[in-house]
C-alpha cells in the first residue's frame, strides 16, 4: 500500500491527540484512505519534554523548516496555535507543494483567506475542520454535505469554557468570579481566560464557519463580540424566571439581500429552544438551511483526542485526493463579498433590567423613553426588592440595537432610575 | 461553466424536492461544485400527471431506458424506490458509466453492496446521504469526516412516523391505534403503515449506517427489527413514573472482538438520554467514537426539501470528482467480515411488566424464576390495581435476551401470575 507522509508542528494537546489515533488507528485509516499515513518529522520547541504521547524521538525536532522543507512530506499539520509564526509556517509549506490540515481557528480567523487561496493555486488541500467546534464535522456538513442549500441561519455554542460556567452559574446560583476560579482549579479554563471569556475563540469560530456558509469572507474584526463577564447570577436567575437560559451564542446571519449579521454574545434563549439545554463543556450548532431546514450538530467542542478526530479526518480526505491525484478538489469557496451588517443595525429582542426608585413614575418614565425611541415591549415584570426599590424586567420586541442604545442613555439619567443593571439579547 | 449532465428516476416526493433545489439554488451549486448541473431527462410513470415542481415538459419520458441510456447523461438520480426495478436501473446506469446518487434505502439495504462494488470497479460514484435520515448529513460524516474513528456505537431515532406517534402517546396518554388513525389522517403515516410501525425503515436505515460505520457489510436479514405495535400508553405512562421515555431505537454496537449487534427496538431511554426529548417526526443519531467521544447529529429525517438536500448535496459530491477527474474516490468501505450477534445474546437492561394475582407469592415466586435463569435485577415497582391485582414493573441488570426470555416462558406459567403484559429494552 502506498505511503503518504505526514509532518507535524506542535505536540501539544490537540498534537498529541492526532498522532495517538494516527498511531492507534493506523490500520482503519490505512484501509479507509487507501494509503498509509506514516509521520515523517514533528516539530517541537523542546525535544526533551515528556510528552502525553509515546513517540519515537528521532521523529523529533526542534527546527520547524526540518518538517516545512521535507521533500518527502505530503501532508503538513500545522497545530501549534496563534498567527505567529504559524501563518508563515505554513505560507512556507504551500510554497513547498505540501497539503495543508490545521486547527488553528485564530490563525484562520485573522490572516486564513490567503493562505487558502494560495493552496488553491497551487492546486494543494487546505483543511481545517479541528479549527471549528472540535470533534464536531461542522465545516465539513457546510461545505459539503449541506451545499445544496442557502444557509440562512447559524447559532451555535462554540466555546466549552463558557458554557461551562454559564451553566455552573445557572445549576448553582453561583457568581462569575468563583464559577471562573474553580474552572480554572479545574483545568476547563486558561489561567489567563480572555480568549475565551472575553468572546474571542467565538468570534474566531464564528467568522470562519459564517465565511464557509455564506460563501463570503467575514473579516474577524467586524464580528462583534461580547463575553460572559457582564453576565450576574441575577441576570441567570431572573431569566429562569421567564422561561430563559443564558448562553454565550455565536450567531449569523444572512438576509437574502447581501447583509450578514455575525456576532458574539450572551443571549436569553428560550427552554424549548434546540441550544438552551447544551451543557457543560459541550458545543452545539444549529444551522437553518432553504433546502434541508434546521439540523444540529452536537457534541465535545475541544479536546486532545475529539480535535485530533477532526485534523486526522482531514488527512483522510487528503490522503483520498492524493491518492486520486485530485488536490485542491474544494478549494476557498469566498466566491461573493456580501456585506457586513454594522451591530448598531442587528435586530433582536432584548431583555433590559433597571433599578428604580419611585414605582410608578419610573414606569411610566421608562416606557415614555422607549416608545419615543421605537422600542416596542413585549413583556414587563415588575419585582420589589426588600429595600423598597423595584427591579423592572423589560423584554423588547424586535428592534434595532442602536435604538435600544439611545434609549437607555436617556433612562439611565431619569431620576426614578437608580441603574440600567444589564441588558442582554434574547433569541428566539 | 462546464456542464454536467442528470438524469432523473422518478418525480415523487424526493424528486419533486430535488429538482426544485436544483433549479431554484442553481447559481450557488454552480459556483461549489465548479460545474453547472443541468437536467437532462427525468422518467416518471405518467408524464401528464401534475406535479409539485414545475419542469418542462420536453424533459419528461415514461421510459426510464431514455435516462439510463443517454450517453450525455453523467449522473443518474435513482429516486424511485423499492427494489425492483430500481435496482436493474441502476446496475444498468453503472454499466453504462453512470456515477449513481441514491436516496432508496429498501434497494441499498437488501441489495446494495453489489451495486457499489459494480460502480467502484467502474471507477465510478455511488453516494446514497438521502437514504437515510433524510437532511441529515450522517453517512457523509461516518465515511468521511469521522474517519479517523473507530466507531463503537450508534444508536438513533431514525423513523419520523413511529416517533411522532410516541410523542403523542407520551404527551397524550392516548393509545397507539388512535395515534395512528390521527398520523394517517394528518399523512404523517401511510394508509399502509407496516414499512414504519413495524420497524423495517428503521431496519433498513441502520443496516446502512452500520455497514458504513463498521467497514463490514450487515445484511439487512440479520437485524432483528420490532416495531411499535407492542408499545401500549400503560408502559409509556409507567415508563415515564421511572424517569423514561419510549423510543423506537436504531441500534449499532461492535464489542472490539469482531462482533457487532444491530437491531430495531423500542427502548426506554432514560430522560438525561440526548434521544429521549428528541420529538415528533425528528430524527436524530448518537455516535461514539474512540477518538471524538459523543456527537449527535438532528434534523429532519424525511421530506422533499430535506432528503432533496442530501440528493443534491451526493450530486455536487459526485460533480467536482468529475471536474478533478476523481470519481471513485471513495467507494464501498466494507473490507472487514465482522460477526452478526444472534439477538438472542444482545445484552441490555429490561422491563417487564407482570400482572399478578396474589401478591405476597406472586413477587417470591417470579423473583426465583428471574434467578434461577441468571436474570439479575436493578429495582421492582409494585402497584395495587382498582381490582386487587398487582402490577409488578421489573427493571433488570444487564442480561442477555435469551436468558430473559427463559425466565418469561415459565413465569407466565406460574399460577400467581395473571399475565406479562410486556417487555421492553432499556437503554443508558
């Protein structure tokens, strides 16, 4: 049986994860690919590091250009993370006529469009399906097996340590501070938990699945994103109260007429929709195509073991066109430039919570506010606190988020209002 | 734009969808696939009928022989169902050089493997997504996207119509033959409704997606299949007491040691279960992998859009192999030759409810039965009837079926016992 090399960068964890099932499951991906995929070379910053996986040392070295400039390598793996060095890393190994695989969502997110469209020219793969949602075959299914259809609509959980502790916040009543602290203790999130708090692994996801559905590159710094640190375990169980969970959802959409909307942020989802019960460190992606209506795909967004399923299923179909001599079958498929909707413009319902000092007035202050700004109400539930002040509840109808803005900067100067506490879309 | 050419094989519900797809997202497949699909021919059985899709009438023709034989045609869409004729057609077609799409899950399942074997030696495609679980894009992730797993399990809900009527059973109380009187007249369920009641759509289904995901072929004879005839709205009602829902469940198994089971129950799936809340004509698949763990994919499992969706996405497939040259890239992936488990050495948990007349005797003397054939149990349940009998619901340990049904054969005989008014599998 033929042989395809392989030359990785990075044993880390999602690198040691794919040369465990390339090592574990050598047989069945042999008979599956029609070749066999042998690991040339593996790149690390230091070689004598005790590693999560048991690897012959002389595959080992510590100068990336060893695997990058490999004649013999057919299948570069680019798994060391971040745009720097890795983007000219593999820029280099495309040059060198090699098939690309990475998970490298930043990478992707930020500078991914030419180094795909340099595959494409020289006719090589460019694969990244560990890059999105882990384990989860979501690029695959939108370029794919779902390209029969316009895909109208995504909206997904793609960050496992933010529903992790959304969820902790919802299961326990507990705060944001001590819910982080204990998934830090627990090794579910980084000592250093901006990327994911703050929105960031989101937004790198949802900008380059928006890119693959919508067939339209979305620059990732037009993605709006919001994190979870604004999110309070009142808000959480206020929501309950109406029928909610809170989620940290990465959506897009597109509206038939060349804008898309692509956002990061907390939302209220109702209990009976498909996402509201994804819990834990679990991802979820729910995706409305005209053709096929709505499918969701779930399951381990992150992982050693469930990415190095989605980087070695790539070198699987590399190593299929390979064999058929048909690299570069799929290519960047950025065919159209499609708008970006500003976030002042994406409508949504929203759930607003105020603090107010005199009931009656601040009522109907409030409400003078929003219908002079077109904010229309949906839902108003009035709570008074032990101290005599009174918690108002306002769920909006649809509307722009620039108009909800404008609103509440006139609210919060009312004299009946002691706080606009949080305000939070709500997807239906 | 190169142009490639389809040929259709009936015009019914499928093929109304998938023609409708084609014309009306014809400019983003062209764009995917790097090819323009154009429709060539499409047999129907009576060319004057009306149509749900509107198609020029110079494209019609009651002789099929005038799709499968013309030389321009380069896709063949087999979408007319059952096994005879279909499966000449498209032996025919193959002979003739055709790359196959198919979405007739009776043909693949009784006889399909000799088909994809015609079509690999032939170096031509064989896709079939729309076989199964309609919109879902299943058999492309098994084949594909999670090929770098061993897969150890499947178990889904892959027939719309009996789940649909446990759903209303569940959420009714009501008893199955009004539930399917109701299907029938919401056309939900066929006039003639055995195909779904009695488990063989689901039995074909899973004979597929087992061959697919175990690289072996399992004949569809060798599935035990039971329906949901059995199913009453006094096990649903007790089933829901313990913290269950009852599901008609598509199960997959292989044991490590070359053995796998495959079978088509209804089971009781505990309610934290990711298929118990999956409701009405839904279909939805767990999968676990040894690298990716748990996934679930959900969505419609039937329909014309839907299924259409997985036909037109096999023929974009098959169309940018034809542009790269490459069609029979990947062909049939039963290499291995596993063992089929007899099911009467399928081991799960149980329910048995039990009528019995005296009590205090009746629960010792059905107790000795169970232990004397190796049944162990996990909980009893006993519940006074208006009449005085006593409703016993038994949950066992894991057991084999065999050992089971030994100990059912001389209960029923015990003379305490008033009948076993069912048995059901549990799942966890």
């Amino acid at each position: 049986m033929r042989e395809i090399k392989v030359g990785v960068l990075g044993l880390g964890v999602v690198g040691s994860g794919t040369v465990r099932i390339l090592q574990e499951n050598a047989e069945e991906i042999a008979q599956r690919a029609g070749a066999r995929l042998v690991i040339k070379k593996i790149a690390v910053r230091d070689v004598t590091k005790t590693r999560a996986v048991s690897v012959d040392p002389a595959l080992l070295t510590d100068n990336p250009c060893e695997v990058i400039d490999d004649p013999e390598v057919d299948i570069l793996a680019e798994l060391i993370g971040g745009v720097d060095p890795a983007h000219d890393y593999v820029l280099r190994a495309i040059r060198n006529g090699k098939n690309i695989v990475t998970a490298n969502k930043e990478m992707m997110a930020k500078s991914g469009h030419d180094l795909m469209e340099a595959a494409g020219a020289a006719n090589r793969d460019f694969f990244l399906e560990g890059s999105v949602a882990g384990g989860i075959p979501i690029l695959t299914a939108v370029k794919e097996s779902l390209a029969a259809n316009r895909i109208r609509e995504i909206i997904g959980i793609v960050n496992g340590t933010t529903n992790y502790i959304l969820t902790k916040m919802t299961e326990e009543g507990a705060n944001f501070a001590s819910v982080l602290a204990e998934a830090q203790a627990k090794g579910y999130a980084e000592a250093d938990p901006t990327s994911d708090i703050d929105g960031f692994d989101a937004q790198y996801k949802i900008a380059i699945l928006a890119s693959m559905a919508f067939n339209s590159l979305v620059p990732v710094d037009s993605v709006a994103a919001q994190g979870i640190r604004g999110v309070t375990a009142r808000d959480i169980a206020v929501a309950k109260d109406l029928g909610y969970h809170i989620k940290l959802t990465a959506v897009a959409r597109q509206d038939g007429m060349g804008g898309m909307q692509v956002r990061v942020n907390p939302a209220l989802l109702p209990l009976s929709h498909p996402l509201a019960n994804v819990n834990g460190v679990m991802n979820a992606i729910v995706l409305r195509g005209d053709a096929v209506g709505e499918v969701m795909f779930y399951g381990p967004g992150a992982g050693s073991l469930p990415t190095g399923s989605a980087v070695v299923g790539d070198m699987i179909a590399v190593a299929r066109n390979i064999v058929m001599g048909s690299t570069g079958r799929i290519g960047c498929t950025c065919f159209e430039k499609k708008r970006m909707l500003p976030i002042a413009d994406v409508e949504t319902k929203f759930y607003v919570r105020v603090l107010a000092a005199d009931r009656p007035k601040a009522l109907a202050s409030i409400a003078g506010v929003f219908g002079d700004n077109d904010v229309s109400i949906e839902s108003i539930v009035q709570r008074v606190q032990p101290d005599g002040d009174a918690e108002i509840v306002w769920v909006t109808h649809k509307i722009r988020e620039a108009n909800l803005r404008a609103a509440l900067e006139t609210i919060q100067t009312l004299p009946a209002v002691r706080a606009v506490s949080n305000w939070i879309r709500v997807e239906e």
